[in-house]
C-alpha cells in the first residue's frame, strides 16, 4: 500500500486523480486536527460546555434529520389551496393599484424587470444595485419600502413571494414516504437556539404558529405524531 506524507506534498504533485484524492482527504483529516489542536486551549469554562452541548447534539439532530415528521397531506392540500387563494386575492389588489395608481399595463409581479421598471421608472425611486447591477431582491425592498409611494406595492410584493415560496416548500418539501426532512444545525454557538429555530421554519413552511405545537386543538395540525414518537 503506498503512504502519502500528506504534510509535505499537495494535489497538484501527483499526476493521477485517485492519488490528489488521497492527498485531499488526508489534507481534510490532519487540517481539521490542527486547527482543534489550536482552538481547544482557548476554550475557557463556559465555551467548553457550550463546546460540549453542541457535540452531544449531534446525535439526536442526526436522528431528527433521518427520523422526518409525518406530514397530513389532506391538510397539506389544504393550506395549499388557502394560499393559491390569496395569492389569486392579492394579485387582483396588486394590479388595481399599479394600474389606477401608475397607469401601468400587464404588470407581473413576477417579473423582476417589470418589478424595477415600477419603482425606478414610473414611481423615479432611486435605483437600488446590488454588484453594480440594477436589483429587485428582498433586500431592495426593504429599502424601497421608505418611499411612501411604494408601500403598499411593496407589502403586496413580500406577501405574494412568501406565499409562493411556502407553496413550493409544501409541493416539494415531503418524502416518498410522507415525511418531510430538513437539515438542522448543532453549532458551537447557541447550538439549542439553532435548533428550535430550524424547527420554527419547518412550521412556518406550513403556515403554523409556533404556540399551536403543544395546543393542537387550536388548529388542524400537519404534523402527524405516530404513537412510537409520542
């Protein structure tokens, strides 16, 4: 078998893939230990159980990440149809006000060059670039959003794409087997913080404020508790 001194050679010394292969996953193995060999002194009592916290989250993170939550598809259909339902609402409300209010034809909320043309053109906003280049992003809006002018189409714009996204979260967001996974992050720092807000955005996907977890009577729940997860 051949021995690779991972600390005095690099990928691009060896010719053939599979040796720079090698040579990377050596190099990814002895780094990582270098730099814990150079963080670990440092911690003081406090980081080293929060340090702690976070490595013995790995194991039921992994699990709630392999594990899933069995969805309710029936109520899943559902709040799908409620949100096609004010998105078609607040479409209607958009293009009354960009036409009454602009005079503005065939505006499309989903086109971004139409989106620019309404604030830098007909409402003569200052253009807002994002790497030099013209931008209708979220960011934008926000800042776009100072103009009184602005917003009400704005408010339309950020409820019209949340509304989307959550929809395209719900349509592709569960398994084969009727669960929805996500990924969930044990850091560091603030690792249970991260951890419940990861859960946070598994509920808002399906619209669900946090406070109805432990009440499920106050609503229909998507979530499906089976009596091994109970």
């Amino acid at each position: 078998m051949k021995i690779i001194h991972t600390n005095s050679t690099t990928p691009a010394d060896i010719k053939n893939q599979w040796g720079r292969d090698q040579i990377y996953n050596g190099l990814d193995c002895v780094v990582t230990l270098e730099v814990f060999n150079a963080i670990h002194s440092q911690l003081d009592a406090t980081t080293a159980k929060t340090y702690a916290f976070s490595r013995a989250l790995q194991g039921p993170v992994l699990e709630m990440r392999c594990r899933g939550s069995l969805i309710d598809n029936h109520r899943k259909r559902e709040v799908i149809n409620e949100f096609h339902d004010k998105i078609d609402y607040l479409e209607r409300s958009l293009s009354r006000i960009v036409l009454d209010g602009v005079g503005m034809l065939n505006f499309s909320w989903r086109s971004p060059p139409q989106v620019m043309e309404l604030f830098y053109n007909h409402l003569q906003i200052p253009t807002i670039k994002k790497q030099g280049r013209p931008t209708a992003d979220r960011d934008a809006l926000e800042k776009v959003r100072a103009f009184t002018v602005a917003k009400p189409i704005v408010a339309h714009l950020i409820a019209l794409r949340e509304l989307t996204k959550k929809i395209e979260a719900l349509e592709m967001g569960v398994d084969n087997d009727g669960r929805m996974r996500t990924s969930y992050k044990a850091l560091a720092n603030l690792a249970l913080a991260e951890t419940f807000r990861t859960w946070r955005k598994v509920l808002e996907a399906y619209s669900l404020p946090i406070r109805d977890v432990n009440s499920p009577s106050s609503m229909p729940s998507l979530v499906k508790a089976t009596s091994s997860e109970q």
